[in-house]
C-alpha cells in the first residue's frame, strides 16, 4: 500500500511518538536509497502494525528529514491501512474484475476468500449489480407459466430488502473501523455479496421454474420440499455471507453481529416480502362475462325458478324412477360444463328426462338456469319430495364446487352474496322433505366430511377426496373435475351400478393425479352404501336394458 499518500504532515512535537507509530512506512516511501536500520518491534503499539513486520529489520533513508525522522501524527495513516489484510497492487479494469468474480467464488462455495483488489472502482460495482438485476429478471420470467407483463412495482418491491442490509453491513464496518482490512470494506463487501449471490439466483429460480412448469418429478413437488429447499437456499446465503464478512471484519462480534442481522433478514424478506418483476398477462385472455344485478334480474329469477320447479314431471308406471337434481355454486367455467354433463347422463342413461333440476352460478346462465343457493336448493328439494313416490324414488343429487378443510361447499356469484352450503343442512333439508332413498355424490375438495352426516341405509354417498385431502382437476384450464370425468363421463355411460362406476374410476383418478404432478397426496375418493339403498338400487338397475 502506498503510504505515503496516506500520511498527513508530521508536526515536531512528538518526536518519539511518532517513530512508533509510522516512521518505517514512510522513510521508505519518500527517501531513495540511503538507509538506516530501524527494529520494527518498536513501530507497534496495541497491535497497530501489520503482524508480519513484527520483529524484522527495516530500512530506513539515512537522509530522512529532521522533522519526518522526529514527529508523526497518530492519525496519519488510517486505522484499515495498518490493519489490512492481503491486498492486490492496483491491476487493471479487467484484471480487476476477474479478481473481484473469483474471491466472489471463492465465498460462494464457501472457500476462505484471498487477495482482493485494492479499490472498488463505481463502473465495478454497478457491473455487478446490473449482471444481478438482469439474472433476476430472467429467472423470474422463467418461473411465470404463459404470457407476462413487466411489474415495476413488482419489481421495486422484491430489492426493498437491500437498502436494509446494506446498512447494517455499513454499520457493521464502521463500527470500528481499525479492525476492517479493506480501503471501503463496506464496498468490498457489497461487491463480493452481490457476486455471489449470482449462483444461488441462478439455481434456486431455474428450480422454481421447473416447479412452476411442473417438470419436476412428483415427490419433489411438496411443500415439505418447498420448505427444504428454502433451508438450502438460506444456508448457502449464510455461508457465503461468513466467509466475506470474516475477511472484511477482523472483530469477531462485529462480524457475528453482521452475519446474523443479514441472514435473518434475507430470510424474513424470501418468507414475507416475495415479489416478482413479472405478473400475468390477463389482456391475452377472453373477456369473461359478468354479472350485473337489477330488481329486473332478480324478478327474472325468481320466475325462472317457479318454473323451473314446476314443470317437474310426476309419477309413472316405472316401479321405481330416479330424480336428478345438479348443484353448482361456483362460477367458474369448469363447473359450467360438469353440471351440463351430469345434468345430461341423469337425463340419458337414469332416464330421468324431465325429472332433472340444475342450480347453477355461472354469468351466462343467468337468463336461462336459477341460481344455486342454499335457498333455492331448499326449494328444489322440496319440490323433488312433493312430486316423487317418496318411499319408492330415488333422488341423486350431484354436487360440484370448490371445498374447504372446514368441509363447507364453497360458494362464488360476485356481486351476489351467496352462502357456503353444509352437509347438516342437506340433511336436515332431505329429511323435511320425507325424501327415503338417496344418492348423492360430492366433487369437491375435502368432501369426506359429508360421508358422515349423510349417510344412513337409505343413501349412497360417494366424494372426491376423503375429509383430509384435496381433489384435483378443478381449475380455470380444466375441462372437468377428475372425479366428475370418471365417475359420469366414462363409467356410467357403461354400467348403471353406482358402486362398480365408482370402483373402477378410483384407479383412473389415482393414474391422473400422478400424471398432472399432483403434489399434496392422493385425493382418496370415498364410497359409503347402506344397505336397504344398495338392495334398492340393484332392482332399478335389473329393470334398465342392457
């Protein structure tokens, strides 16, 4: 290190202080080749000069002015200069950087980090930071399935962490600056994190890429995964962050304190402030149709539903005839299309033309099908029980929403509010209605807390998922719930046993589930038959043709 340019002049007024703090260094800077020998054991006091010297001889001009050989200032050389560890003589630009990438290196596989160059030039660091923030942006757009639009809000909010940690890391140098061994080791510091921070980025997005592309293979697609590799991800932060720091900042409880405070707040920052440049193109959509209330619609609908009810057709010579009534609360396309097809297979294969009632939220069948809301399924069954041999019939009763692990049907008709639907209220709702033999199928998430309530020996009740787990196949791009598709769309177009439909779609849902990367288990679709229905049932099968 050049000392000479870090020496203030020396005033005269302590002639002997000086020679112990910095008469070495600066004899041999300013006075050619004339020297004198000088025992450096004395230029030290409290450990000031670099532990190497210690002991050796050093050569001093023998011409050295009278005022520099006598005096020196305390302060004439700063307190990193003395203290510095090893430090690179002043390369070029280019040699530069590749120092500063291969220390970075060195701290990102958690190696000690060597020499380092002896200033941070401002084109250095932006480098840097400008390889980072493009990195970022480019794993991020990876990780966003389908078409996307650049957030910058979404973008300044995922770096809101930085200003944080990039003082606390000041303080943490500044501290006490005499135990630092860089120039600007707050720089230096942010320099290093920076790169190497570069391989975590890449890695850890390529993985969330993967996942959100659901190439990755099943097992790994869970969140107990999820959580492993954030522990990963925050382990190799805090190693790297370690071996920068420890070379920066000789003080061991600063350096402590530095490690702590930024590992603690990367991982508060991956945990609770997750943001993404990137957010969803919706303008590449369709235009969703919506609801529009008015006492004109509402008028409408209540006529639509009195109806509806009404022209339920009554008994005939059949010994025994089915009821269809399909529920639909959710406004999503997905459910649109299952009530359809439900309402469809009841009409074709039970024989229940005529017979069928359809509940259903959906914008576009808001002119021609009611509204599913407790209320008017309320009413609906009622109607079923007034216009069925109650004692003889048998209403099915399909079901298909969105559930919650609090085993509620979830229901969905913005601006309408509608209410979640229980299965006590089913219950209870059946029962007034004296309605004996029942079948009722679920496709809902968690729907194997319905099994319960429902079920008696006059029902056959059967589910999508146990009361632990979820479904599958109910989303925006879905054309049918798993369970609807194989239940009504493939095995009861073959047979007219509900229980033998059930039997053999449960291995065709499990097959689905791997195949779509279901990540959190098997659905574990759910059958419970009393044993008065189950006989029943089997004399209105005999009566079907082949």
């Amino acid at each position: 290190m050049h000392c000479c340019r870090l020496t203030k002049r020396i005033p005269q007024e302590k002639p002997r202080e000086a020679t112990r703090r910095v008469f070495s260094f600066c004899a041999l800077c300013m006075c050619g080749a004339h020297h004198i020998t000088i025992d450096a054991t004395h230029a030290s006091d409290a450990g000031r000069l670099d532990g190497r010297s210690r002991g050796r001889k050093i050569a001093v001009p023998e011409s050295l002015p009278k005022e520099i050989s006598t005096e020196a200032d305390p302060e004439a050389v700063p307190e990193h200069a003395v203290n510095a560890g090893p430090v690179s003589a002043t390369p070029r630009p280019a040699a530069a950087w590749i120092g500063w990438v291969r220390q970075a290196w060195r701290a990102a596989t958690g190696r000690r980090v060597e020499a380092l160059p002896e200033t941070v030039g401002p084109l250095t660091l932006l480098a840097g930071l400008l390889v980072l923030v493009l990195t970022t942006l480019l794993v991020q757009r990876a990780g966003m399935p389908g078409p996307a639009v650049f957030s910058f809000s979404g973008w300044i909010y995922g770096w809101i962490s930085w200003p944080l940690t990039l003082l606390l890391v000041w303080l943490g140098m500044n501290w006490s600056p005499r135990h630092t061994r860089h120039e600007a080791p707050t720089a230096a510091w942010l320099l290093l994190f920076v790169l190497a921070t570069l391989p975590v980025t890449l890695l850890s997005g390529s993985w969330n890429a993967l996942w959100a592309h659901e190439h990755l293979p099943v097992g790994l697609m869970t969140s107990e995964m999820g959580w492993i590799s954030f522990g990963i991800v925050i382990g190799w932060i805090a190693l790297y962050v370690w071996r920068i720091t420890e070379h920066l900042q000789a003080r061991r409880g600063l350096m402590a304190a530095i490690l702590l405070g930024v590992v603690s707040w990367q991982a508060t920052a991956g945990l609770w402030l997750r943001s993404s440049a990137w957010e969803k193109d919706y303008s590449q959509e369709p235009e969703r149709a919506t609801l529009t209330l008015s006492q004109e619609v509402f008028a409408a609908q209540e006529a639509l539903l009195a109806q509806t009810l009404e022209q339920i057709e009554g008994e005939s010579a059949a010994p025994i005839q089915v009821y269809g009534l399909v529920y639909a609360p959710y406004a999503q396309d997905v459910f649109l299309r299952e009530s359809a097809l439900v309402s469809d297979v009841l009409s074709e294969r039970m024989d229940a033309n005529g017979r069928v009632v359809k509940l259903l939220n959906h914008p576009v069948a808001t002119a021609t099908t009611p509204w599913a809301t407790p209320r008017n399924l309320r009413l609906a069954i009622q109607a079923m029980g007034k216009r069925m041999r109650r004692d003889r019939d048998v209403l099915l009763i399909y079901f298909t929403s969105h559930g919650g692990a609090d085993h509620r049907l979830a229901s969905s008709h913005w601006p309408l509010e509608v209410n979640d639907l229980t299965a006590a209220e089913v219950r209870q709702w059946l029962d007034e209605a004296g309605i004996r033999y029942r079948a009722i199928a679920v496709s809902a998430c968690y729907s194997g807390g319905w099994v319960q309530p429902l079920s008696n020996e006059h029902t056959l009740i059967m589910t999508a998922a146990d009361p632990d787990n979820t479904s599958y196949g109910c989303g925006n791009r879905s054309e049918l719930t798993f369970f609807g598709r194989a239940v009504f769309d493939e095995e009861l177009r073959k047979t007219y046993s509900l229980e033998e439909a059930f039997a053999q779609a449960v291995p065709r849902i499990r097959q689905r589930e791997i195949d779509a990367r279901k990540t959190d288990g098997f659905s574990n679709p759910q059958i419970r038959v009393g044993a008065e229905f189950k006989r029943h049932w089997a004399s209105w099968a005999a009566s079907r043709p082949p």
